[in-house]
C-alpha cells in the first residue's frame, strides 16, 4: 500500500500530469530568488576590501558552478538508475538534464573567465580546478553527442548512461581539485564546514541564487521530462488526451 | 549612478557576465518550451495519421 506512490511516478501518464502541475510552482518562486539574489548581489552587498565591485562576478558564478556539478549528478544517479532497475523514466530525466547541465558549465567557465581576467591577468590557465571544469563540459557535449548518434531510443539511453555514470568521477575531481593541488582558484568559501568566509549581505545572496537556479533547474527538468515521455510514448492512447488541449 | 555602472573600474568584466547569465537563462527556458512543443505537435501529427487510416 505505502509503495504505490513508487509504483505511480514510474508510469507515464502519471508523470506527465504532475510535471505539468509541479512546473509553475518551481518557475514563479526561481525568477523571484534569482531576481532578488541578483539584485542584492549588485546594490546590496558591500565591494570586497581587495577586488572591490569586481567580486560581484562571484554571484553568478558560485552558483553556476553549483549547477553544473548538481545538475550533472543527477543526470549520472537518473541514467544509472535507469540502467540497473531498467525505468524507462529515470532515462528520460538522465536525458532532459543535459542541456541544463551544460549551459551552466558554460557559464560557469564564461563568468570564471570574465573574473580572472581582471583578478589573475588571464582569462584562461591550464590548471587544475579549470582544467576539470572544462572536462565537465565536454562530458555534457559527449553525452549529449553519444544520444544523437542513435535512433534507437533504448539503444541511445544504455551507452548514453555508461558514459554519464564513468564521468560522475569528475565531480569529486572538480571540488576536491583546489585542496588536492596547487590551484589559481580559491579553496571554498561557502560549500565548506563550518561559518562562512564572508558576511550575511554577501553569502545571503548567493544563496538565493543558488536557491533559484535549483528550482529553475526542476521547472526545465519537468518540461524536458514531459516532452521526453511524449516523444518515447508515441502512440500510447492517454497521449491523444495531453495533446488535444 | 555613473559610479554604480562604473563598477569600480570593472564594468566591462561584471556587466558582461551578467548579461551572459541572464542570456544563458533566457534561453534555457525558450529551448525547454520549445522542445515540449515541438513534442506536442509531433504526437499530435502521428496521432492524427493514425486516426485517419483504421
């Protein structure tokens, strides 16, 4: 009795209906923490006694690092759970994350190069915390390639899972990569144990941000999802009903 | 004002990546919207198709 919400979110239909439900209470509620976030991050937080307003690249980038290291994790947990338990519909979310996951990688790299520039004299080094970022993005393009390549759908979600699950090993490379070596970036300020290195006015924005971008994340997943589920169902007859409308 | 746009000298490197997130967030939700109705309207042509021959 208490399994049959387990058994619900692995049927189609059932999903279909709740990501249409869930999807504007995760949108309206993003756009509000990411505009306050934003706005805090440049008219309310104080400049940095060293880098001054430069800093306040950190309120974009902190966060979108986050996600592209989240966002990937999850695609790896969805894709291996499709490939042990055989769930067509952790597949599916394995594969409506890879957009997402790479264009906050993207951003992660553009706004990290956009602040080194003026903080390290260059907009790109070879080093160790870059260098797994950048890895990061070509595992989303790779993944995103590999999918392409078949026609098949399942065929497409079994090699597509291997390569996410065999890449998840950057994710600890990727936070660890400043303590491990001698890294240009800084260690963690935030995503550590213990209080924060910087005050409330600085550290409450980025939060909001990271806060927003997780629930935009869920909105995109959700409508990701359900175009997903339309194009693998084909021709199931519930589809008639969603699509009607 | 010009001193707040100015951001102490580092208007080029703050504005732009600000403007690249919000780019980048923009078009994540238009991709996303896109793709469910390009979605939509697939099945919605297949569906069509196999109603009209029994």
């Amino acid at each position: 009795m208490a399994w049959t919400w387990f058994h619900r979110l692995g049927s189609p239909p059932y999903i279909y209906g709740l990501a249409t439900r869930l999807t504007a209470w995760f949108a309206w509620p993003a756009g509000l923490l990411i505009a306050y976030g934003l706005y805090a991050g440049l008219f309310v937080a104080p400049a940095d006694y060293q880098q001054g307003d430069g800093y306040r690249i950190i309120f974009l980038h902190a966060p979108s690092a986050y996600m592209s290291v989240m966002v990937y994790t999850v695609m790896a947990i969805s894709a291996g759970i499709g490939l042990i338990w055989r769930i067509k519909i952790a597949h599916a979310a394995a594969a409506s994350c890879a957009v997402v996951g790479a264009t906050f990688t993207v951003l992660t790299l553009v706004t990290g190069s956009l602040w080194g520039k003026p903080m390290w004299g260059t907009y790109w080094e070879w080093d160790p915390r870059l260098t797994s970022e950048l890895l990061l993005l070509f595992l989303y393009l790779g993944y995103m390639g590999l999918r392409s390549a078949f026609d098949d759908v399942q065929r497409a979600d079994r090699a597509s899972a291997v390569l996410a699950i065999v890449g998840i090993i950057d994710v600890p490379i990727i936070h660890f990569s400043v303590i491990w070596w001698n890294s240009l970036h800084q260690a963690p300020s935030l995503m550590k144990f213990g209080k924060p290195s910087m005050p409330p006015e600085m550290y409450l924005p980025i939060l909001a941000v990271f806060l927003g971008f997780t629930l935009l994340f869920a909105a995109l997943l959700l409508t990701r999802l359900r175009a997903e589920v339309l194009n693998r169902e084909r021709t199931a007859t519930w589809i008639r009903e969603v699509v009607s409308a | 004002m010009i001193e707040f746009l100015d951001m102490g000298g580092y208007a080029f490197y703050v504005w732009t990546a600000y403007g690249i997130v919000i780019a980048g967030l923009i078009l994540n939700i238009v991709w996303a919207r896109r793709s469910l109705q390009q979605a939509r309207q697939a099945a919605r042509r297949r569906l069509a198709i196999k109603g009209e021959t029994p």
